[in-house]
C-alpha cells in the first residue's frame, strides 16, 4: 500500500507542478522546451524505476523498465495520429499542448481500467494469453507492412454521434471546451479534438496493453510503467514532431518487439525468455532502428522537419 501511496503522489504533485507552475499559459512549446520537459518526464521515470529496485528488489526492476520502454516505443505511433489530428482540425498550435494534457489525463483513467481487466480476465482465463499473444504478432506484422494512411477524424463514430446531439461553435473561443452561449450550451472544436485524442488512446490501450501484461502481470509495474511512459506523451509530442521524419525506420523496430513479446506469449507454457534477454533484445531493436535512420536519413527529411 505504501508503494502505491507513494507513487499517487508523486504523479500528482508531477502534474500540479506541470499545469500549474510550468505551463500555466497556453503557447506553443519549442523543441528545446520540449527536449528539457522530455528529460525532465524520462529522468523521472528512471528515478522512479530506481526506487522499485530498492524497495522490490532487481528482476522487478528490470521488469518495470523492459515495459516502460514498450510503452514508450509504442507511444510514438500515437503521437503521429495526434499529429494528423491536430493538422485536420487546424488547432492553434498554442492550443494543442491544453488538449494533449487532459487527453493524458483521461489516458491515466482509462488505462487503469483497462489494466485491471486486463489482469483480472488473464487470471482467471489463462488462455488468452494465446489469443493476446496472437493478436500481437498480427499487429506488429501489420505494423511493419503497414503504408502511410491518412487519418479520417470525421469517420470517428464519437465525433458523429457527438456533432448530432451537440451544438458546435464555429471557433476555438479562446481555448474553452464548453462555452454558454445564447441561452444554450455549446461544446467548441477543441472539445471535439479532445474526443478524438481520447478515443485514439483507447485504441492504441488495446495494442500497448496486451504488450505490458505479456512482460508481467504484477498491476503496480503494469500500471506505474504505464503512466509514466503516458504523462511524458505531452513534451514528446513537440519533440517528436520537429524530428519525427529522421526516425522512419522506428517502426520496424516497435513491430519487432510487438512480434518478438506475441511469440513469447504464445511460447509461454513451453519456455521462459528471462526479462534480462528480453530487455536487451528490445533496447537493441528500439536504438537500432533509431540509428539506422540517422544513418540512412530520407532525402526530404530536412524539409518535412521544417514545415
């Protein structure tokens, strides 16, 4: 209990520090503000990961971190949607890190809910573990085939149930989600932005989920690697979408471990993958792929970045 007391607090005096001190007024986040809160959200993660080797001891250590980097590997995805997102509906730049916080929020929320069922289904239903595991290397197979697409926000059954029962304001009116205007109540296009984000997360939850609960089933490091992979998706977000178009071999990478993790659960009444061997096979696959595109970088690389 005192494990997870500590971590609550630790999260929430990191978000008040974050909405109330740190980006209290909405701008755009520059690449070396987003560098230094990407650090900032990464050191702590690691500081948090050597607090679990001290108080739980080196394998759960080593667990936590294996399924930080999953999630953070996974994250980047995402944050490419998040990218189409914001580009489709136009969001004032100094608007998008104001969606990107509550959207983490309600990502916290529903990644626990998500995480309890999760473990409490795998418990008392051991086999699917195999339909999981399955799934997994089905994803990361489409993953590494997978084109460019581009994303169709108005083909988001929330977004189109929500435009039929809700008024929607013509502008973003200064940042607010729900204005009263006219004797009535209206939600604006940065409410419905923060719907499309949150309905994203969830289905990305389906692929990230399967991929922690294959690395342990013990719910503090599912949970506490989750989160703190998720409250650093914000400055990420500004950093990876200055160098995004230098990292286009980091899909592969992420399939291979999708893969690599869905095999090992299938595998897992035959044989047993130390978290050792699983944790440097995916910080290979992970700094491998990053390398190789800094290495082969493509040609309109450059000019991608700066538009």
């Amino acid at each position: 209990m005192e494990n997870w007391i500590g971590f609550a607090v630790l999260v929430v005096v990191a978000l008040v520090l974050d909405l109330g001190v740190f980006q209290r007024k909405s701008h755009k986040m520059k690449l070396k503000e987003a560098a230094l809160f990407s650090l900032f959200w990464v050191s702590l993660g690691l500081i948090f990961n050597v607090w679990v080797y001290y108080s739980r001891g080196g394998e759960p250590a080593m667990t936590f971190l294996t399924a930080y980097l999953v999630e953070l590997s996974l994250s980047v995805d995402n944050l490419f949607v998040f990218l189409m997102l914001f580009s489709y509906f136009k969001v004032p730049e100094k608007l998008q890190h104001r969606v990107l916080f509550w959207g983490i929020i309600g990502a916290v929320v529903m990644r626990a809910i998500f995480i309890v069922a999760g473990i409490a289904l795998i418990n008392k239903f051991h086999w699917l573990l195999y339909v999981l595991g399955g799934f997994l290397v089905f994803v990361g197979i489409r993953m590494m085939f997978k084109s460019d697409e581009d994303v169709h926000p108005e083909n988001n059954p929330m977004l189109i149930l929500l435009r039929k029962v809700v008024p929607v304001t013509p502008d973003y009116r200064e940042g607010k989600f729900i204005v009263h205007e006219e004797g009535k109540w209206w939600v604006t296009p940065l409410f419905v932005v923060l719907i499309a984000v949150e309905t994203t997360d969830v289905i990305f939850a389906v692929d990230s989920i399967p991929a922690v609960l294959a690395i342990s089933l013990d719910p503090y490091i599912v949970f506490t690697s989750n989160i703190f992979a998720i409250l650093g998706l914000r400055s990420f977000f500004f950093l990876l979408s200055g160098i995004m178009p230098f990292f286009h071999y980091l899909h592969y990478g992420v399939s291979a471990i999708l893969i690599f993790i869905g095999i090992k659960m299938l595998g897992s009444s035959y044989f047993h993958v130390p978290i050792a061997i699983t944790l440097s096979l995916m910080a290979t696959l992970i700094f491998g792929s990053v390398a190789l595109s800094l290495l082969m970088p493509p040609k309109d690389a450059k000019s991608k970045a700066k538009k």
